[in-house]
C-alpha cells in the first residue's frame, strides 16, 4: 500500500493536505480490495493527520473506525496505534487529561507487547505534550524515549529525544 507510505508526511498545511490525500486514497483502495486490516491502519494515520489541521469531529470518527477493527480482529499493535491516534487528537486539541490517558493506555500496551521502537514512540510524543503543560515528568519521560531510541540503533530519533528535552 503505496498510498500509505506517501502519507507519512511531516511539515506545514501543504505536507498535510498531501498525507491526508494518501490516506484516503489508501482507505478506498483496502476497502476495494476488502483489505480491512490495512483499512484500520490507514485511518488511525488519518486521524493523526486530520487532527494536525484542525478536523477533530473526522479524526475522532477515524480513530474510532481503527480501534472497532483492531478490536474485532484481536490486532492489539494495530489497537496500540489507534490509541495513539486518540492520545495525539486531543493532545492537539487541548484536552489534555484526555490525551494523557491515551498515551498511558498505549504505552501501557506497548509495554505489554514489547515493541521497543513503538514503546519510545509513545513516550516521545508523550513526553511532548508534558513538555508543553509543564509537567514535571517531561524530562524523565523524553530521556526514556532517548534511552529507547539508543538501544535499538535509531540514533536520530535518540537525538531528536534529547534534543526535545531541552527545548
């Protein structure tokens, strides 16, 4: 699923509109091809990606079309990823109890699955959010992610951690 690939964007409104195009075209092509697996996948992509332009009413319903597919086919990497969706939505939103109890529920089952890249990526985006409200755990939940990051070999996203720490 090429679509899906091309959405990962990072950037400004521009790279967004782009994602969001990716992501859609995604959706239909796995709901042509009844691939509803790659269906969830690519709508908890789109629900971060609408959240980051500001359509929280199409991220929540997004997010929600992942998490019921991932539940009904037991997919709890999938599920973990659209926990995060919700956690990453209303971060963005400036709900932060809520988003705060996303991320806990994905690291949590991140934890359990023992996906360490996935784990560091959740306290990474975690310990952002913390950041910006001022919580004293942001450091210690960035350094985590860095510590993580290190281990596996992924020294950008390590330095990128690190580096957020002190921002």
């Amino acid at each position: 699923m090429a679509y899906a690939r091309l959405g990962d964007a990072k950037g400004g409104a521009e790279a967004y509109a782009k994602s969001k195009e990716y992501y859609e075209k995604c959706m239909d092509m796995a709901k042509s091809l009844d691939y509803t697996v790659m269906e969830g996948w690519a709508s908890f992509n789109l629900a971060e990606t609408l959240a980051k332009i500001g359509d929280f009413e199409g991220a929540i319903k997004c997010a929600e079309h992942s998490k019921e597919i991932f539940e009904r086919f037991g997919d709890k990497l999938g599920l973990s990823g659209a926990l995060m969706s919700f956690a990453i939505l209303y971060r963005e939103k400036g709900d932060y109890e809520k988003a705060r109890e996303y991320f806990e529920r994905t690291i949590k089952l991140r934890k359990e699955l023992k996906t360490p890249y996935r784990i560091a990526d959740a306290l990474y985006e975690y310990g952002l959010m913390l950041r910006k409200i001022r919580d004293p755990d942001a450091r210690k939940t960035l350094e985590e992610a860095a510590k993580i990051f290190e281990k596996i070999g992924n020294k950008e996203r390590a330095m990128e951690a690190r580096e957020a720490v002190w921002k």
